[in-house]
C-alpha cells in the first residue's frame, strides 16, 4: 500500500510541478504567444509516470493549428530559455520534458 501512496504523491508532485511550469511560461513576458500556445499543449500531455512527451512535429503542428516551422521555433526557444528538454536520439521520437526556470 505505502508504494501505491508514494506513486500517487509523486503524480501530484508532478502535476503540480506541470500546473507551475504553465504559469511560469504564460507569465514570461519575452515569450512568443506561439511559443505559449505549442508548450501548454505539449505540457497537457505529459504524464507522471515518465515526465515527458513524444508526440511528432506534424502532430503537435496540427493539433494547435500552426506550421512545422513555428512548432520547432518554440520547441528551441523554449530551449533556449532553459524551460524545455528534449533528448533528441536517431531513429527515435524526441523526447521533451518541462524544467523550472532557476530563480
């Protein structure tokens, strides 16, 4: 039962984690609009069990509305300010994880 316990914590810890990263990104004020719109989604969809997301360009592209090209301007953008991973392997989906900004 404890490790169940541990499992769901750690899930809210998570979500919570997600909830925050969101607010920090909405509230950057050097943040592009498109850049907020592609990483709220891809935030939604990671889970707590592996902290990331996979889903490919075309997919994110379509599904929020915008070209490949604005979909991997805000993927490096968020890189660039340090509120992104992404674990890029050949022949692999990249994987992209949240990061808080350091204060």
């Amino acid at each position: 039962m404890a490790e169940r316990d541990d499992d769901t914590d750690s899930a809210a810890a998570f979500y919570d984690l997600r909830r925050n990263w969101i607010d920090k990104l909405c509230e950057h004020k050097d943040v592009k609009h498109a850049t907020f719109r592609v990483g709220y989604w891809m935030a939604r969809r990671m889970n707590a069990t592996d902290k990331a997301m996979w889903w490919p360009i075309d997919r994110i592209a379509k599904e929020v509305h915008v070209d490949r090209k604005t979909v991997f301007a805000a993927i490096a953008e968020m890189e660039r300010r340090r509120l992104m991973t992404v674990t890029r392997t050949l022949g692999k989906p990249s994987r992209y994880s949240i990061r808080l900004p350091h204060s």
